[in-house]
C-alpha cells in the first residue's frame, strides 16, 4: 500500500492563482481531511469527508474548496491564492471515524508570493 | 485558557535519557488521545493512542493520561537519535453522526544528542 500520497511536493503561486492539491488513498478509509501547518500554530483542519460526495467546513476553510467524487481522491483548490495561504498542507485519512487514528501524506509546500 | 497546551521545546537530552513530554487541556469532554511524532519536512504520524486514565505501553514509549487533572504525558525510555522530531499531542472528542472535535497541540521539538 502506497498509504496517502500528496502532489505535488512543492508548488510556488503568484498571487490570484487558482491551484488544485491533490491527494489519493488507497487504504479504503471513509474519512479523509485537510491541514495547514504553519510555525507556532499547529495543525489547523481547513476541510474534511465523512465519505464519497460528503464534505465539511473545519476550523479554516475561507479561500478553499474540496470535493470528494469517489473513496480514494480528495483535491483541495486553492481558488484566488493569497500570501496568507503560505503553508505546508497536509492530507489525513482514517477508518472508523474524522479525527481518528489518522494516516498523513508527507505535505506539499506552497508559496504565494 | 487555550484548549490544549503543549510546551514548544525545544527540549535537548543526551542518548539514553528518559524524556517526559505533556499536554494539558481545559476541555473535559475530550474522549481520546493521541501522541503523534512528525520528522523534520515529513507528514505526522501515529505513535500513541489511549482512551483512558492510566498508562499504555508501546516498546520504549508510555503514554499516561490523567482525566481528573486533564494532563497527559509521553514518556521515552533509552531515547536514541532516532527519536529526535516534533511530538504532537492530540485530543478527539466525538459529537454523534459526524461531529467531532480533533485538537493538535503546538508540538515540542525534541533532539537526542549521540
């Protein structure tokens, strides 16, 4: 099993851009969601699916859309990318319930200049 | 009060040493805890999982958690290099259906110095 995998690794926008980040996991898992990481403020969830065609507004989701078409893919867009929006991102699955026992990917790196 | 409070580090130990690492939280709801580890530019991963008072062992690793002072710790027993990262505490409390609330910790930045 490939786990949670993550593209791309590193993307810099100017801003305005619009961007997809992909995410994919193979391990069945109903749930899955989206991070942003940044110095001294953890992990913030932006988005997250309680299955296929299900998603959710977290903690941060202003800026950003998700979609969730079939069990294995869930893209997150960045529609008009602001310096704000500077971050490691990263995707989460889990099996028995949001939140619980989470698989990472290992993050893409955005840069809005 | 912040919801879950985490010590940031950095926290430096020689190997072999035991390291204690903790969370406090203020939300007395929360059902379960995590303990995550996250290697420099890599994603977080699963380290430790409870959900009860008391003290679960994996290998070298403990993790205690105490409901009634809302404290758990992540003890490291013959701590090696290797174990050198950011640990990440997490509680997950369940709402029913699907609401639930996952709170990360700040994470501590441990080294252990060969």
């Amino acid at each position: 099993n490939a786990g949670v995998t993550q593209t791309p690794k590193f993307q810099v926008l100017k801003t305005g851009q619009s961007m997809t980040l992909q995410c994919a996991q193979d391990m069945n898992h109903e749930y899955m969601s989206w991070y942003r990481q940044d110095p001294g403020m953890g992990l913030r969830l932006i988005h997250y699916s309680v299955g296929a065609g299900i998603t959710d507004q977290g903690e941060v989701p202003n800026g950003y859309n998700v979609s969730r078409s079939t069990t294995e893919d869930f893209p997150l867009r960045l529609l008009s990318a602001a310096p704000s929006q500077t971050s490691v991102y990263f995707c989460a699955s889990s099996k028995r319930t949001p939140g619980d026992e989470q698989y990472f990917g290992p993050g893409t790196r955005l840069t809005v200049t | 009060q912040k919801e879950v409070e985490q010590d940031p580090g950095p926290l430096s130990v020689p190997e072999g040493a035991i390291v204690s690492l903790n969370c406090t939280y203020s939300n007395s709801a929360f059902q379960y805890f995590m303990w995550y580890r996250q290697y420099s530019r890599k994603g977080p991963e699963l380290l430790m999982y409870t959900y009860s008072s008391g003290n679960k062992e994996d290998g070298r690793f403990t993790a205690q958690v105490d409901k009634s002072s809302k404290y758990i710790s992540l003890f490291i027993r013959d701590s090696q290099p290797s174990d050198s990262a950011t640990y990440l505490c997490a509680m997950l409390l369940l709402g029913g259906g699907s609401n639930y609330k996952l709170t990360f910790g700040k994470g501590t930045l441990l080294t252990v110095n060969p």
